[in-house]
C-alpha cells in the first residue's frame, strides 16, 4: 500500500528591506504609489491571489512595519501572517526569514520559500507556479530572462577612465530576477555554510547556494521581461504606465440562476441606456429582475452633461426604489475631424459628454453607492493608448476615464465602492455606424456580447481595472498569459482601429 505523502507548505518572503534613496525618496521605495496603490502591494496582491502559496511573511525596512501592517489590514490579506523587520544587509534579512520560517516546524519537516523583491510589483502567476513546480524535483531555483544587450567587462585604469577587458558570449548571459525558491533546509544550509566564511557577502541567495553548496544544481525558470525591478526614477514612470496598460481578463458567466439571484431587487441606472450597448445592458438587467433605468436623450430626455438632470434621475430612482446598487454610464459621441477645423460646438459638446458627463455622475452616485456598497462602471476605447489624427477629442477623452476610474476605484475603497471601465474593441452601436457607416459583417463585436461582459464585471469583486471585451484574445491559446502579456497583445492590435 502506497503511503500518501503531504504537499510541503509553500511560503513567500517578501524582502522589502530598500530605502528609496536610488529614487529620490524619503520613504522606502515599496511605499511609492504606482497605480493607485503603495508598489508592495501590487507585490502582495500578487501572491495573496496565487493558488500555489499558502502563506507570506514580509521582512519590512526598520522602522516601517506598521506601515506594512496598516496596508495588510485594509487589504484584507489573509495570507500574510508575520511582518517582521529586515537586517541591515539582504543577507541578514534572509537569515531573519530562515529563523522565522524554522519557527514551529516539526522534526524533519521541510518548507518550499519563495523570496522576492517587494519592488518587482509585475510579477506574473505563470512565474509563480513554475517555481513551485520546480521544487518538485530541485532544492534551488532561480528565475532569469536572456540579456537583450551585449554585456562587457571593464577596468578602471588610472584618470583615463573605463576599457573593455572581455566581452562574454551574450548567448549564455542571463538577466536574474525574483523570485528565488528553495527548500528551506537548503538555504538554511547553505547559510549556516557561510556563516564560517569571515569575508561572507552576497546581494542574492542563489549565489550562496552556489558557492556553498557547490553539488547542489540550482535550476532556471523562465522569467519575464516585465517582471522588472523598481529601482531607478524612470522605472517608476514605466511601471506607472504598464500598470495602466495593463488589462483585466473579464471575468467568468455565472449561471442563469445565479444572474437572477444576485441581480433580483437591485437597482440600475443606466445612462446612454436609449440604444446600443447601455440599452442591451438594460434590458439584460432587468430580464434578471433587477428595478432598471434606462437614461438618454432620446427616450427619456436626460442630457447627461447637464448635472441637474443627471441628479433628478438619481433621485427618482433612489426615491422609487429605496436604493441604487449600480450606476453605469456609456454615453458618448464620436466627433471626427481634424481639430484645427473643428468649431466650439463641436469641442464644447465632446467635452461636456465625454468628460464632464462621467465626472458629474460619478460625484452624484458616490452616496448612494456608498450605501450599498455599489460599482461605477465606466467606458473607454481602445484610442485611449495612443491618441489618432482626426480623433483628438474622442481619445483624449476615454484616456481620461481610465485614469478616472483607477482614481476614484482608490478614492472610494474604503467606502466599499468599486469602480471599473469597460474597453471593448470596435463594437457595432449606432454611434459607430454614424461616423463609419457600415462595416462588413463579422468584423465588429456586438453590443450584446459588450453588455453580457459588463453585467459580469458588475457582480464581480473588481475595483480599478480595465476590462478588455475582444472578439478573440491572440494569447488565450497560451492558457497562462498574465495581464500584461494581454496588454502587450490589446496595444498592438490597437494599431489596426478603434473602438
């Protein structure tokens, strides 16, 4: 009879140990804000939501454990158990980490530990899961992507400067990253190896293991590119902006039953409800039971960028129905023309719909979403990447609710509001046959599918993302692509039309 053998525990060490000097801070760089939130936890959401890691502990600088400890409790992570404070050196840090892990194990019992950088924020699951994998067969693993650039070997001679002594076979060169995984007897081997050297110094736990340890195979996973490293000031600005780019897989279709079960005695307003895709979502919602109002200038005659009317509207609803679950707004026009030769009217009527409009809803929804714990839910176009000739307005515009969006999604979360923005591909609605006229047949998404997504993302636990609604994703045959392999793909194929 086989005996059945446990699944080793897998922790991850987050070492956030680093000052923000390099980066023109007063505060430890995994404090900064990229994307709405403190970089370290975008790096703890990470691992919170991975499947292979059953608990964290993070190794925080001196002096900045109850900041850490105030981020864990607003964010409700449920995975971390320890915050401790980090060493002086990463060294001493790692060993602080090895003795908290060593606590309470019994005789013989071994851990799978994942340490990394609290600065790489855009680590991927697939990474994740390939280094625990690993540890299935090796006791050491690093993570490393190939050097794109030709790396030389310099020396310094005199007051002439740097020359190149060597340049190594780029072929074989890898770039390392984090995380670094072992079985905590390993590196605790290896460490307690080095605690006899007196010259004992490294900035990575894999290059103890290798020099330590020499008869222990240390084994590379695949990294990946933008799993980079917030150290320098541009690295902020870049990470800033993959953040940005970076786009939600829409969420799983529940169930008919489940539609109905959580939509009945909900209210929805729906401004742009008159046709198209806030109609569909419309009448959607209100096939599943939830008390719906379809807002527009043609059926109703609400002007959304008039505030009083957009406040009536609010008003009524909460006044018939004693509460307003989800407010959602796709209103817009589409204008084309070069700006030069576009009139006032013209400008004047983009700005006050398109901008305006969403910002004077968002502020007339706030309390009663905050009442019900509600979601905004806004929409932008694929446009709002790269702005396009002859669409200035339009563009600029929808860039501004994604960043709307990831505002007040962090403004408004601890008030338990959830804001989102729908960013479907070209969609066929009335507006877009308007400005393009007909378009062959296949060529567009439906307004139907747009809405079925966006019912999704309402019941959904999201809050600050961009939801791409495609056609075909070009990465989903991959089965593991992250968020920003998704972006990757949305931007270029942004380069073919708009939205």
């Amino acid at each position: 009879m086989s005996q059945h053998i446990a699944k080793p525990r897998t922790t991850a060490v987050i070492l956030a140990g680093g000052t923000g000097q390099r980066v023109g801070l007063s505060i430890p760089k995994q404090l900064l804000k990229i994307a709405g939130k403190a970089v370290i936890e975008h790096t703890l959401t990470t691992f919170e939501k991975a499947d292979s890691i059953d608990d964290i502990i993070v190794l925080m600088a001196p002096g900045y454990v109850p900041d850490i400890e105030k981020i864990v409790a607003k964010a409700g992570f449920k995975k971390v158990k320890k915050v401790i404070e980090g060493g002086s050196t990463r060294n001493e840090t790692t060993e602080r980490a090895i003795d908290a892990l060593g606590e309470g194990l019994a005789e013989g019992e071994d851990v799978n530990v994942l340490f990394h950088d609290a600065v790489r924020p855009l680590l991927s699951q697939r990474v994740i899961d390939d280094c625990v994998v690993a540890l299935e067969r090796f006791q050491a693993v690093d993570v490393a992507i190939p050097s794109a650039d030709t790396i030389i070997v310099t020396r310094t001679h005199g007051e002439d400067g740097e020359f190149i002594t060597e340049i190594p076979d780029r072929s074989r060169l890898r770039r390392g990253q984090t995380p670094q995984a072992f079985k905590l007897s390993t590196i605790k081997r290896a460490y307690e190896v080095a605690a006899g050297d007196p010259n004992f110094q490294a900035t990575d736990d894999c290059s103890v293991v290798l020099k330590y340890l020499p008869d222990v195979p240390i084994h590379v996973v695949a990294g990946d590119e933008y799993n980079m490293k917030v150290t320098q000031p541009v690295d902020v600005f870049i990470a800033d902006k993959l953040f940005q780019l970076a786009s939600t897989a829409t969420p799983e279709q529940v169930s008919e039953e489940a539609y109905r079960e959580l939509l009945t005695g909900k209210t929805v307003v729906v401004f742009g409800g008159s046709y198209g895709i806030g109609k569909d979502i419309a009448e959607l919602a209100e096939s599943y039971g939830s008390k719906v109002y379809a807002l527009g200038r043609s059926t109703t005659g609400t002007h959304v960028e008039n505030p009083e009317e957009v406040d009536d509207a609010l008003s009524k609803a909460y006044a018939e129905t004693g509460r307003i679950d989800y407010v959602v707004n796709t209103a817009g026009v589409l204008r084309i023309g070069k700006l030069a030769e576009t009139d006032n009217a013209t400008i004047e009527e983009a700005l006050k719909v398109n901008y305006l409009a969403p910002v004077q809803i968002a502020r007339s929804s706030y309390k009663y979403l905050a009442e019900t714990k509600g979601q905004l839910l806004l929409y932008t176009s694929s446009s709002y990447t790269r702005g396009r000739a002859e669409y200035s307005l339009y563009s600029s515009t929808k860039a501004a609710m994604v960043n709307l969006t990831q505002a007040l999604s962090d403004e408004w979360a601890g008030d338990g509001i959830r804001v989102n923005c729908i960013n479907p591909e070209r969609t066929a609605t009335p507006m877009r046959t308007k400005a393009f006229g007909q378009e062959p047949s296949g060529s567009l998404l439906s307004s139907e599918a747009v809405a079925r997504t966006s019912l999704d993302v309402l019941l959904s636990e999201l809050t600050g993302h961009v939801i791409d609604v495609r056609q075909q994703d070009p990465t989903a045959a991959a089965g593991k692509a992250s968020g920003f392999e998704q972006a990757l793909a949305s931007v270029l194929d942004r380069q073919d039309g708009m939205a």
